[in-house]
C-alpha cells in the first residue's frame, strides 16, 4: 500500500526526531508527517551512503515527497566512535560507559552530524548535511532530548543539549541545521 | 566480469579468516579461493540478516558455489556488544578499550558467533553456524590469530585464541565449527 498526499513524510522510527523536524519544518508551513517505518540501512562509515540505502529502501512502499535521515556521533579521542553507530551503542552500552572510555582524556572534542535525503519524486532526490561542534561534558546533565544530548556541550554554549528546549536545540543542533536548510529548499523551490 | 571454475569461493576482505577456513576445507579436499570483494551488508543486530544481505550483494559478481561469512563477539555484561559490529569497534577503540569497559566485572562471559551461507547456485544457498562459549581475559595474551583472540578464553581452556596456533584454533573456534560443518556437508552431498 503506498501513501499518497500533499504533505512531507519523514521515515523515522525516532519520534523524537520526528517532533524536532517537524517544528522546524512547520516554521515554513510545511506539513510533516511522520512515518514510523523501518527500513534497511547498509554498514558503511558514511552517513551518506547509509541515507542513500534509506532512500533505497524506503522508495519501495513511501510516496515521495519523504525525507530519510541518519545521525553519527563522532568523538576525536575515540577515533570516531561510536560514529554511524551512534544509536546501536547507546542501546548496548549507554552513556555511563561512553565516559568511561572518556575519563582519564582532555580532549573532549566532538561532532554531531545528521545528513537526509529529501527525495522530491521516484527520480530525484537531493542530500543536505547539519553538523555541529563541541565536547563531551565529563558527566551527565539535563534531561530534555534524548541519546547522547545529556553528554554533548555545543561549542559556545556551557550547557548540554539536553539542558535547553527543543527549540533552542533545534537553533544549534545538527538535525536543527539539516532541517533549517530543507525548509529553505522547500519554501524556496514552492515544491510543497 | 564473472568468475567460473570448479573450487568453492570465500568472499570476504579478511584473510586471516581465508586461512583458517581453507586449511579446514582443505582436510576434506576442498580447494578454497580467496575472493577479497568488499560486499554490502546491511545493519542489523542479527547475523543471519547480514549474512544474507552479503550473498544478494554477492551474487552479483562472483559464480557459484561461494561462502559469505560475518561473525560478532558477544559480551554478555556489555548487554552484547560489541556484537555484530565487532571489526568496528576493533579498529575503531581496540582491545584495552573492551578491558576497560570491564576492568570492575566480574561477569566475563562472552560468546563468538559466526554464520556463513554457502550459495551453491543462483536459487539454493544454506546457512551454517559456529558458536564458542568463554570469557574475556583480564589482560591481552598472546600474539596468533586476529582480532579479539588475544582476550577470548574459549571454556575448557586457560589461553586465549591468541595463544593457540592455527590448527588448534580451527578445532575450539566459532569459525572452525562453522566451516567444518560446511567441510562435512560438501563432502556428504559430492557438491564439489
């Protein structure tokens, strides 16, 4: 059964994604709806090559227009990790280990990266990127957002992503970027 | 480019994993051909899943009969990671990190699966499973074998997989009963 309309779906299982996107999104009077799908995501180290298997996936039973999307977790002292697996170690592992690893290192340093495909039809879609800088806090705080938020201080601020609201996240959050830029592109190519 | 013959192909990057298995084949005169082929393989927490998203990919470009493998190393305290993202996490944090995250546990226990598909044309393949029961030693030992050998006590043994030579190995490992399953079931069925 495919799904037909005039709105923006997003294939996510995360609703809170879902609740951040689509506040950003109804700033430009797009409509989001949210698609609790499942879909098949390769292994790979780029967040783009994991978005395109989404699109891949998801093109089979989503109408277009849809947005996919895919968040990695990229912290400097641990080569990366967890990266594209951001999701996979915060269910086996959790936050307390991710200090653990972290607890005898001065460098902090970290980058939060979203990337989506917003697929416009069945021949075109166009990929958009959000990222944002900062550290890892040395314990947790906050308990607004969700994964990672309560250990990820965004450069500039002195307060963890989930110590601000969502909508102060969403102005410096990675996936705040990503859908900032997709609602500019819709606003301004009229598309929705 | 497809290739032909009459030998039984192994498709993976990792050829340590090629010894081991074709010094276990080569007991039932099999001959093994190293495919070094990076193939897609979709994320999933099951091995199976993996497995088979490896031979559709596969299939593509290498005739059969060939075998696709994936293993992950279970640590229970660990709620199972690293699981089926085991190289990842080996190349990305390394072995002191997995004994960090369990310098205060006592509970050690661990298990090491592999499953690997043996697609003997384009329409037939069957799934083989290795597993070994163990612990994680408390520091590394020994310098054979790859990967997380050098902190894997099978049961019954006091060394790690690292301090074991091949052959010996081949006889405690997930991945030695895996391909002596696959040995025993090419010889009964005169496939090869």
């Amino acid at each position: 059964m495919r799904r037909g309309g005039d709105v923006v779906r997003f294939v996510t299982n995360n609703e809170h994604k879902y609740k951040e996107a689509s506040d950003i999104l109804g700033a430009y009077n797009i409509k989001l709806e949210w698609v609790p799908l499942p879909v098949d995501e390769i292994q790979s180290e780029y967040l783009e090559d994991i978005v395109v298997s989404k699109v891949v996936s998801a093109i089979e039973v989503v109408d277009p227009p849809f947005i996919v999307e895919d968040t990695g977790l990229f912290i400097h002292a641990l080569n990366g990790f967890p990266g594209v697996y951001a999701s996979y170690v915060y269910k086996k592992l959790g936050l307390p280990s991710i200090l653990k690893l972290l607890e005898k290192t001065r460098n902090r340093k970290a980058c939060f990266i979203a990337v989506g495909a917003l697929v416009i039809d069945s021949h075109i879609f166009k990929i958009f990127r959000g990222e944002v800088y900062g550290e890892i806090a040395r314990e947790m705080r906050g308990s607004q957002g969700f994964g990672y938020d309560p250990i990820f201080i965004p450069e500039g601020y002195d307060k963890t992503m989930a110590e601000m609201d969502r909508e102060e996240k969403n102005r410096v959050s990675h996936r705040g970027r990503l859908f900032t830029q997709i609602g500019e592109y819709l606003a301004g190519k009229n598309i929705v």
